[in-house]
C-alpha cells in the first residue's frame, strides 16, 4: 500500500475467458492529473470499471483508494471514499432536471473548497440557463458539462473521466480541459482516459500508454508532447 | 392550469367530499368508502411502480396481513382497537421489512414473480391454518370501533370522515414523499440503477424503505377494511384483487397516484354498477382494460393530462422517461 491517492497494483480484469487487463500498476498521487491513452479496444474503460467495481468483471489484484482496499468493497462504498466518475456517453437521468441532476448528487464537504450546486453553475453558466430542463434534454456538449458538473458536487477528491472528448465541440473540449486544469486548485485529482490526445496532454500532468491491457509507456505530458517516435508506435498519431 | 383554476378545483372537490353523506345516498357514502380503501391500496401499487418501476403483486398480501392480525387479535379477544390496529401495522412492517431485503435482489418480471409468490403464500396460510384464520370461512363478528362511529349533524357517518381524512393524509404524504429529495431518488433509481451506485447511493437499502412504505400503506387500507366489512377472508386476498389492484392501476396510469386513484375507483364502481345486471361483469371490465391498454397505454390520466390546460402536468410525469 502507498500514500498515493490511488494506487492500482497488478490489476488483472477478465470479461469471461478473454483476459482485457493484464498485471496494470499505476498510480495518481494527490492533486495530481493523470492520463491513461490508447487505441479503441485497449481496455481503458474496462480499467475505470474494475477499478470502481461497476459490471460484473471478474478482477484480480489490489485497488487502494485513500488508503482503502477497495477491491473487496460495493461500488456505492467504493464512490463514498472520494471517488467520482464521469461516464462515457454521460449517463444522465432522462425525467430528471438539471438542478435535480446536481440535488441528487450533492454530497456536502466541510472543506473550503466544497462544489455546490450554485458554484458550479458559476463554473458552467450554460447549464444554468437551463436548470429546468431535463438532463437527456441538453445539447452534447451541456451534457458533459452537467455529467462534469453531477462529479464535482459530490466534493470527491479523485474524478474518474471516461473520454470527456466523445461527441462534443472543439469549444466544449477546451472548457473541459479548462475546468480539468484548475482542479488541483480545489483539491480534487484527475484521472482520465482519453483518445483524443491535444486533450489529454493539456488536461494532464502525467501520461500512461495501455497497449493490449498493459501498461507499456509511462512519462510526463511535458516529454512525452516532444516524443512524436512513440506518440506515433504507441497511438498512431 | 393556472392556480386559482386548481385551489378552486380542489375546493368543489373537498366541499363534495364532505357533504357526500348529506347530499348522496346511503349507498353512494358505502360505495365511497369502499372505493377509499381500495384506493390506498392502488397508491402503494402506484408508489412502487411510478417511483422505481416496480409492479407489486403482494399489494392485498399487506392488507390482508394487516386484516388477519386485527381479525385474529379481536374475535380470540387478546386486543382490541387502537392496540390491534398497532399491532397489524408492526406485522406489516415486520413481514415487508424480511420480505423486501429478498424482493428487492430482484427486478422487472422477477420481482413480479417474487410478490407473486409471497402473496400466494399468505393467501395459502390464510386458507389452511384453519385452526389460527378459521380457513375458508374466514374470521367474523370484528366490530367497527367506537372512535370511528361519531355522529356528525345527528348522522353516524365516523367511519368515512376517519377513512377520508386518513385518504387525503396518506395520498399528500406519498404525493409530497414523490417530489422529494428521497422521491427523486427512487426515480434516479428507476432509470438507471448503477447510476445511482455510482453516485454513493445504496441502491438497495432505498428500493427496501421504498417497499416498505408501500406495504404500510397496503397496511393502513387492511386496518380500514376489516373494521367495515366486519370479515376477514381469503378470498380478500386472492389473486384476483392483486389483479384487480394491477388492472386499476394500468387503468388510471401507473406513473400516477391520482391516475391509480382514479383507475380503482372506475374499476370499483364499474364492479358494483355491472354486477347488478350481470354475473359477467368481468368480461366488460376485461374488454375496456384492453382498450384502454391499446389506445391509452399511460392511462385515463395520460389522457387527461394530453389536455392544453394540462400539459406541465403531462410533461412532469410523462415526458424524459425511457417508455415515453
């Protein structure tokens, strides 16, 4: 176990037979913004999943969160030690509001920093303009906004963000890589999967490559924007 | 809708309410209380299914819980009312308590089979522990309590001022249990349950305080029954009332309590008023739930509220979700 924020040591998922992570160990240290890149099919969501337990994957190996295993916790117990997740496609609750949205979630912190409903409005005033219309109701981009804004509110100190980048503008990526900067400034830590590169190397501070379920690369966001060799062996970009 | 037109609507109402032992018949104030209880027993079904999408079947199992305990406490005369109608609200609460941690493992046609299962079970115990509920011939002779027999303006009408008092109490209490923050939970839940779990939620302890609300309320309406009816039987409890609580409710539209309100009042006065001309009255209801069901699939209240004046209505309960 480390003081990391989290730590992931040789975690290994099988959906069935087919083995998608194999011995991945990595962590994100505290107010640290951490990108994990890589190709379709690689195994970064499989990776948020079996860290939060979500799905019935088959895992083996340790997940420490906070200084909790959280391998043989709930999901719901897992999301109560600080964790929040920004799921891929949103995931928002089609007969519930924007302000519901952000009333359902709200989980007070008695920190300086605590996300309320009205901060993050202040953050993403577009989805303010819309607090009464349903979640499903909103545009690509204001639903990653509200998806961003459901995380925020629930005060955690690590945000999970499944590729932010899917379905939206070149506009709303660089609020989200806006908002993903300036979290270290309300103490919250980032860990994100991302295809979309020019994001993720300017949301992050850290890079790990997963290549077939392995972490094969690791390197600072700094270096690793300068090594074009292995952005295109690893990424093809 | 604006405001003065719905508080002056809700006024004719309430005033009608009250006056109808003064100004209908004997008959019409019997079918009212009638109707009211099997009303409560269409808000614990309608509570279920708008707020989580869960179709109960054991609805008339927690009211004949309910009914059996106060029958059984009173005729072997161990209590008598308020304590026997305390006592079958802690059987209720107990049975729903162990019965929900096990229902609500379960989802969509499981957990209708599962209500199924345990409403054929107390309605099985009910008809062959004869020696404790008097089987088939079910239990008589339970008195209606003094505290409901008052007299208003001369007129022994008690028993429906208490039952319609209790009505409007539980359906506000479950209408403002919906728009709260715990309601807007369990609708969280009903769209997407790992959602919910993601967001710190556990899921299942809210799906079991959810099934257990309704069953009191299932409860409340078995107190209310037995002391009107005077006899707690079986048939109370049959499969045919847990068809009767489900048509009701797709009748009047299950996303709604008022609509399920409405549904098992139709369903009850169409059941009384048909029956007094033919014996197959059923096949008449059965045929106007298929229409209904064809040409109204959200009920008489989806219709109702696709009126103009009742679009915001429309779009609160209709509009966002999965189905629609």
């Amino acid at each position: 176990m480390s003081e990391s924020l989290l730590s992931v040591e040789n975690l290994n998922a099988y959906y069935d037979k087919a083995h998608i992570l194999q011995d991945v160990s990595f962590q994100v240290n505290p107010l640290e913004r951490v990108a994990i890149l890589g190709r379709n099919g690689m195994g970064k969501s499989t990776l948020f999943k079996s860290i939060l337990g979500l799905e019935k994957i088959r895992r083996e190996g340790d997940v420490y969160l906070n200084g909790h295993n959280v391998m043989n916790k709930e999901t719901f117990e897992t999301a109560n030690l600080g964790v929040a997740y920004v799921p891929q496609g949103w995931q928002l609750f089609p007969s519930l509001s924007v302000d519901e949205h952000l009333q359902i979630a709200h989980t007070p912190h008695a920190g300086e920093h605590e996300w309320t409903p009205d901060s993050v409005y202040e953050l993403f005033p577009e989805i303010k303009a819309r607090k009464k219309v349903s979640g499903t109701k909103l545009s690509g981009g204001e639903q990653q906004m509200l998806a961003i804004a459901r995380a925020l509110v629930r005060n955690p100190w690590l945000i999970l963000m499944d590729e932010p980048s899917e379905g939206i503008s070149t506009f709303v990526i660089e609020r989200v890589i806006e908002v993903c900067q300036h979290m270290a400034e309300r103490n919250v830590s980032l860990l994100l999967v991302e295809q979309n590169l020019d994001l993720a190397l300017r949301a992050a501070q850290k890079v790990y490559i997963l290549v077939n379920g392995r972490i094969v690369y690791t390197t600072s966001t700094e270096d690793f924007k300068e090594d074009k060799e292995s952005q295109i062996h690893y990424l093809g970009v | 809708m604006n405001q003065i037109s719905k508080w002056i609507i809700y006024t004719i109402v309430a005033l009608f309410l009250l006056a109808v032992p003064f100004i209908m018949s004997e008959f019409f104030t019997t079918m009212m209380v009638r109707v009211l209880y099997f009303s409560l027993m269409a808000v614990a079904f309608a509570f279920l299914a708008s707020q989580i999408g869960l179709v109960s079947l054991a609805i008339p199992a927690f009211l004949g819980l309910s009914g059996y305990t106060i029958a059984i406490l009173e005729t072997r005369e161990i209590m008598f009312f308020p304590y026997s109608a305390m006592a079958a609200i802690v059987v209720v609460l107990f049975v729903s308590a162990v019965f929900g941690i096990f229902a609500n493992r379960s989802k969509g046609i499981y957990f209708i089979m599962l209500t199924l299962i345990l409403g054929q079970i107390i309605w099985a115990v009910a008809r062959q522990w004869a020696s404790v509920t008097n089987g088939v011939n079910g239990l008589i002779g339970i008195s209606t309590p003094d505290a409901m027999q008052f007299n208003v303006f001369g007129a022994n009408v008690g028993f429906y001022y208490v039952i319609l008092f209790t009505f409007v109490l539980i359906v506000w209490a479950v209408l403002a249990l919906t728009r709260s923050s715990f309601g807007m939970k369990l609708k969280g839940i009903r769209e997407s349950e790992s959602r919910m779990i993601m967001l710190g939620y556990r899921v299942s302890r809210l799906k079991w305080v959810a099934f257990v609300i309704s069953s009191l309320v299932a409860g409340i309406a078995g107190v209310f029954f037995v002391y009107f009816v005077g006899v707690m039987h079986p048939s109370a409890i049959d499969l045919d009332s847990s068809a009767m609580v489900l048509i009701a409710g797709i009748f009047g539209g299950v996303y709604s309590i008022i609509g399920a309100v409405l549904g098992m009042s139709i369903v009850q006065t169409l059941e009384v008023v048909l029956n007094a001309y033919t014996q197959r009255y059923l096949i008449i209801i059965g045929i106007m739930f298929l229409l209904v069901v064809i040409y109204a699939p959200k009920g008489l209240m989806g219709l109702i509220y696709k009126n103009k004046y009742m679009k915001s209505l429309y779009d609160k309960w209709y509009k966002g979700r999965k189905d629609s």
